[in-house]
C-alpha cells in the first residue's frame, strides 16, 4: 500500500501519520478488502487502513452504517471512522480507503476454547445484546426468506455439474432441508445479524470479548441464524462439543434471554444444517479439497445425529 495513500486518508481524518507497522497481524480474513495494515498515529494510537474495490462502496457504506448505529450501543462494535456525516469511504482519484481502530486480543487454544461454558454464557449475552441494539437497523423491509434456499439450490445445481460424488455425500441432508426449512423459510421471524457469528470473527481477551469483527455478511436473516452459524463452526473444532458444556450452556441463556420465536427454535438445528453449505461453498472456492470432504464428513454427521442435538439443545 502506498504511504501517500495513507497520508491522505489520515489527513481527511485531521490525524498524521507516525509510521506503518507491518509487524503487527491483523485479526479477521484478509479477503474483506484489497489491502490492509496497521497505521500508527503521531499520539501513538493504532488502526486498520483498509484499500477496498470501489465497486463494493454501496455494500462497505452500508455495512459501516449499521457499525456506527451498533458501536454507539454496544462496546464489541468498533465502527469505521466518519470521514463526514454518513460518509466511511475515502474515494479518491479511482481508489477507495476505509480505516477502523486496531484492537488487540489474545488468541484461542483451539479447540480446547469450544468446551469452555463460560465463553457461551458471554456469546449468548453478546447475541442478545446485539438483538437488542439492532432493533431499528434500516433495511427491514428487504428481506427475502427464500434466499437461503435459493443459495443452497445454487451450489447444488453447480455440484451436480461438476461434482457429482461430493452432491451424492451431501444430498441427503438437501432433501431434509427441502422438505423442512426451506418451505417454511419466508414464515419465520426475521432479525438483523451480524452474519458470520464465529469465534474467530472476534477478538479475545482473557476473560471476554474486545471487538466482533467482519461484519460483510451482516444484514436481516431468520432471528436464530447468528446462534446457529456459532453452533456448526463449534462443531467444526470438534463435534464432541456440539453437546458440550459451552453450546449448553450458549443455547440455555438462549432460551432464557434471548427472546426467539418458537418458530425460530423448531428452525434452530435445520439452521445449523444449512449454513454449513455456505462454508462447503467456501472451501470448494479455495480448491481445499482437505476442507470440502471434511465439511462433507460433518454435514453428514449433523444429519445422522439431528435427533440427539435436537433433544441436547432442548
């Protein structure tokens, strides 16, 4: 990235450049943007200088919209920096930039972390926390019940071109969604979510969580995809721990506080089914055939076990 680049940004912001220090990682997927580094400011305070495409500004300004209303409400959110009133985005000469604060953690022992209860008694506060905050999140009025269904259909209709033994390990659990959720889909309650609701999209400290991050995916979806999303990543690090002490203890405060739709539970493990299709989606991008037959394993695992989560999650 070059430092003019930076220098002029940091100038819009009324701050001046210290100097850039590629020594220090930046947590969360380096593919939510073209470019990024950690900047350091004449008062030694940190942050994230991000290059993204300009044509994603429409999308990244929305996004940072909803950061600014949620990091006013919710200490986790750390939102972009307002260049003006509403404005996130430093679009110059063809190029856009977007900076936020750098937050420091610690990272997880994985996957000692996913048996841990007292990480799902904070998660779950954090989601009720978050449900609560987003309450009037504009954008309400988009949501289409049908597009996870039409997702999943997507990347079926690609494997069935391309992939044919992998569409013959997943296809049992497409029926089940078929015939279960994804009729039912446009009649549960809606709610806006961070969208990518997993430990690694959150920066630790010893005893909570300092920032949720990645919030590209964000937007309304069926009130419980957040808990579910979490539910199956955990059950990623080891599927011993989807009936494990930290997922009873995430869906009992859940339950307690959360409010969710009855609806939204008897929707809870199809949810969880679901959003693996969206990872399978993933590794089959990156060409990680390791990840593709291991996501194929756990699809199919879910599905054999749904009655035993069902009943443990209950």
């Amino acid at each position: 990235m070059k430092n003019e680049d930076i220098v002029a940004t940091m100038e819009l912001l009324g701050m001046t450049l210290s100097r850039v220090r590629p020594d220090i990682p930046i947590p969360g997927s380096s593919e939510r943007c073209l470019e990024r580094t950690v900047i350091e400011d004449r008062e030694c305070h940190l942050w994230i200088h991000e290059r993204i495409d300009p044509r994603s500004v429409a999308r990244k300004t929305e996004i940072a919209a909803a950061m600014a209303i949620l990091g006013g409400r919710l200490p986790e959110v750390k939102p972009y920096l307002a260049f003006a009133p509403g404005r996130f985005i430093d679009e110059r000469e063809g190029g856009a930039w977007q900076v936020a604060p750098y937050v420091a953690g610690i990272p997880l022992e994985r996957p000692e972390f996913a048996f841990e209860a007292w990480r799902g008694e904070i998660l779950a506060d954090l989601l009720i926390r978050l449900r609560k905050a987003a309450l009037d999140i504009p954008g309400r009025e988009t949501v289409e019940g049908t597009s996870l269904a039409g997702f999943v259909r997507g990347l079926i209709g690609k494997l069935r071109n391309q992939e044919r033994p992998l569409l013959e390990r997943v296809y049992p659990a497409v029926l089940h969604l078929e015939r279960g959720l994804f009729p039912n889909l446009d009649r549960l309650p809606a709610a806006f979510c961070h969208g990518d609701f997993h430990p690694l999209n959150m920066i630790w400290s010893r005893v909570g969580i300092n920032a949720l991050i990645d919030w590209e995916f964000c937007g309304f979806r069926p009130e419980t995809y957040d808990a579910a999303l979490l539910v199956g990543c955990l059950g990623m690090e080891d599927p011993r721990c989807l009936s494990g002490d930290l997922v009873r203890s995430l869906v009992g405060r859940l339950r307690a506080g959360a409010g969710y739709s009855e609806a939204g539970w008897a929707s809870f493990f199809d949810l969880v089914l679901a959003a693996r299709f969206a990872w399978l989606s993933d590794w089959l991008r990156r060409d990680d055939r390791e990840m593709v037959d291991l996501e194929a394993v756990f699809i199919g695992l879910l599905l054999e076990n749904r009655e035993a989560l069902a009943e443990a999650w209950a």
